[in-house]
C-alpha cells in the first residue's frame, strides 16, 4: 500500500516568503496525522499544495500514488478539503447545500438526495437539514462544511484547522465526527494550532517550522523525547507547597530539579520512574502532615514537546498574550534551604 502522502524536498516561495523550505514528510495510511505548527509555520501552504490548489516551486509530492503535478485531476476524485472558514451558502438548507456539493461531483439527482441525507445523518445534522444555513450555530456550519467535503466520498480528507473559533461544546462535537469519520475508514489529515486537538484526534503528529517538519510521532514517542514525567502536589495552603517541596526534593530529584509555586499551593518533581515513586512520595507527605488536595503523576504535554523544539507555545483556544501566546504560570526552582526559608 503506497503512503497517504509522500512529500521530497517541497519549497513555496511568495516573493520574499518561504513558506516550505524543502519540506521532507511521508505520512502512513490508516491514522489520523495532526500537521502541528504556529501561525506561518507552512501549515496551510503545505495543506493546498496537497488539495493542489497551488504547485510548489520545487519538490515532488504525491497523494495516494498519484503525483499532484502530473495527475491533479485524479488526486482531486480522491480527496474532501474543509478549509479554515465555513464556505456555505446561508440562504440554503443543509440539506440543500449537500445535494449541490453531491451535484457538482457528478451525482444523479438521486443518487446526491441520497448521499447527502446518509452524510447529514453521519454529521448528526438530520435534524436541522431542512432549515436554512444562516440559522445554524458556528459549530453546526463547521459540521456542515465538513459533510460538504463528504458528499464525493473522498478517500482522504484534509481539513486546515478545523475548530478554529469554535466554542467548548462545538470542538468536542465536531471532534466526535472526525473520529467517527476515521474509525469508518476515511484518511484523515488535518492542521491544527492547538496541542489538545492534535492530542485527542492523532495518532501521528508532525510539528512544522519554518516550512520544515523539525519532529514527527505517535504524541506519545514526542512527548518522551521532552524530559520525564513529575509528580506533581496541590496542597491547601502555601506552606503545605513549601513542605511538599522539601518531602520531594528528599526523594531524589532528577533533571531540572524540584518545582514549587506557593501562590498556586504546588510542587512538583521529575522523575524518571513515577509509578515507582509514587507511593513513598505519598506516604512522605502524609508523615510529613502536608494536607494533600490532589497528587498526580504527569506526562510531558504537547506544549512542552513545542516548546522544547521551537521555543514557541502553541495556541490554547481563547489564550491571551503577547503576540497571541498563552501566558504561563510563574514558577520557582528552590533548594533545599530556600524551601526551608519559604516556611519561617
């Protein structure tokens, strides 16, 4: 079976902009692979270069066997593209816009009635289908742009950054229907800014910078390559954090060394055999008589995965910061005798 997308070299230039700058990507069939990047990375310019909406400047790339230089057309019959904004027309029905998609793909009148009423049904739109566009939700003209892309029953469908502007509730409806989608056999490749989304729908995650792929993996494999996991304590109090700390550091600390944010009552520690360590950290702070409101073992996340490679925080739906990225809790490294110092 050939690969779901082999890219060699790809460069994109827009007059001083390099927006792929020798991208090298293989992408297997038979998962959900996540393109993760910040705003310029090459996400969207590598995502319409596989619709084949533009040609690279040099590289070769092929969708499902086919070059999509020399076999556009064929590589069009194959592949669904939901873009970054809902393209639907507000005066139609669901239902309606559906069955024009459907048309447009060569469907008799039929065949696309059928096609849509069986794509509405599998986007949980069929109730809604026969009320007009303008009249629906952000999150339900998402799921409808989706089902549009379905109509032709594409065998891959790229989708550029999806959830994009959506509320809570209508993400987690329309991740619903992408995992509905690939577990019913349809490829799927989709961009995204934000580390949970690439977290809960990917097997695979590639991160871009810079028009390059800097990393690719099961979230899992990245995530191991951050550092270790740490334990992390919320006391009900400041001084439990201080104490908290110190029970830890005695541990045995790894890596960067303890954690300890009094404001937010926590410390942390990395350790490089959590499940292992768990349970003398517990009965520690117990003797210790630190009020314990929760412990934890945690993973390395995907931010910290991005972080570490780019220097960049990816995106947090709703974040606010400088230059659009989320701003992080302030923490402190203590030693010993400044955990000492932090209790008197």
């Amino acid at each position: 079976m050939p690969d779901l997308i082999e890219a060699r070299g790809l460069v994109k230039r827009f007059r001083k902009v390099v927006a792929l700058d020798g991208l090298d990507l293989r992408v297997p069939a038979g998962q959900v692979t996540a393109v993760l990047g910040p705003n310029g990375a090459g996400k969207t310019t590598f995502v319409r270069a596989v619709a084949t909406l533009l040609r690279p400047d040099a590289g070769r790339l092929n969708v499902l066997g086919h070059d999509t230089a020399r076999d556009t057309m064929a590589v069009r019959r194959l592949i669904g593209l939901a873009g970054q904004s809902a393209a639907v027309e507000p005066t139609m029905t669901g239902r309606e816009n559906l069955v024009m998609v459907a048309r447009l793909y060569g469907r008799s009148r039929k065949e696309a009635r059928q096609r849509a009423a069986d794509v509405l049904e599998r986007i949980g739109l069929a109730a809604s289908a026969d009320r007009p566009v303008k009249t629906y939700s952000g999150g339900m003209r998402r799921r409808l742009d989706l089902g549009a892309s379905l109509v032709g029953a594409p065998r891959l469908l790229v989708m550029d950054e999806p959830t994009t502007g959506l509320d809570p509730r209508s993400r987690t409806e329309l991740w619903d229907a992408i995992r509905d989608l690939a577990a019913s056999g349809t490829e799927v490749l989709l961009t995204t800014q934000y580390l949970d989304e690439a977290d809960q729908l990917a097997q695979r995650v590639v991160i871009v910078e810079a028009g390059k792929v800097i990393a690719e993996g099961t979230p899992a494999e990245l995530k191991s390559r951050v550092g270790l996991d740490r334990i992390e304590v919320h006391t009900r109090d400041a001084a439990g954090a201080a104490t908290a700390a110190t029970v830890l550091a005695a541990l045995g600390a790894e890596g960067d060394g303890v954690e300890v944010d009094l404001a937010m009552r926590r410390a942390s520690v990395p350790c490089s055999d959590g499940p292992g360590l768990l349970p003398a950290a517990t009965a520690g702070l117990v003797a210790a008589g630190v009020e314990i409101e929760d412990l934890t073992l945690r993973r390395p996340t995907l931010d910290e995965v991005f972080m570490a490679l780019t220097g960049h925080h990816t995106q947090s739906p709703g974040s606010e910061g400088e230059k659009g990225r989320p701003k992080r809790a302030h923490t402190e490294q203590m030693g010993p005798k400044q955990m000492e110092g932090a209790l008197r």
